[in-house]
C-alpha cells in the first residue's frame, strides 16, 4: 500500500526553500538543468566562455600567490626584528 502524503489545511502548496540539495538520498540531477536540443542537461544559468573560465582560474591564482606574498613578507620582516631589534 502506498502512503499519501499528509494534508495540511494551510498548505497552499507553494515552495519556500528548495531541497534539491547535492548530497542528499533524495537529490534529483534533472531538477536542476534544463533539456536542451543535444539531450545533455545543464545546471541552471548561463555557462562561462572558455576565455572567461581562464580569467576566474588566473585571478584565483593571483589571490592565492598574493596570500603567499603576504605571509612570507610578514616572517621576513618578524625575522628581520629579531635578530636586529629583539636578540641585540
């Protein structure tokens, strides 16, 4: 026997939060894209240009490198005040 879900008198059936999440047992792929002519399934939205994906992929490795900068300036300069301000 099949259930039936259970009806709720102020349940006007609209949805407040979708709970098509990745990860979860009840994740649907197909509710996520749209068909198109080929019959491949993209996510929502609109994809990037492959010149656009380069642009992301750079400016993601220039924040990293200047993470890096930062970080290895700030253990110069510590090491810099130790050994000529702090250990004199």
């Amino acid at each position: 026997m099949k259930q039936e879900p259970k009806k709720y008198d102020d349940d006007d059936g609209r949805v407040i939060c979708n709970m098509n999440v990745e990860g979860m047992r009840w994740y649907d792929r197909r509710a996520r894209g749209e068909k198109r002519a080929e019959g491949m399934v993209y996510p929502q939205g609109e994809r990037l240009t492959r010149s656009e994906t380069w642009q992301y992929a750079w400016y993601a490795v220039l924040a990293g490198l200047s993470v890096v900068l930062v970080i290895s300036l700030t253990m110069v300069l510590f090491t810099l005040f130790c050994t000529h301000v702090w250990f004199r």
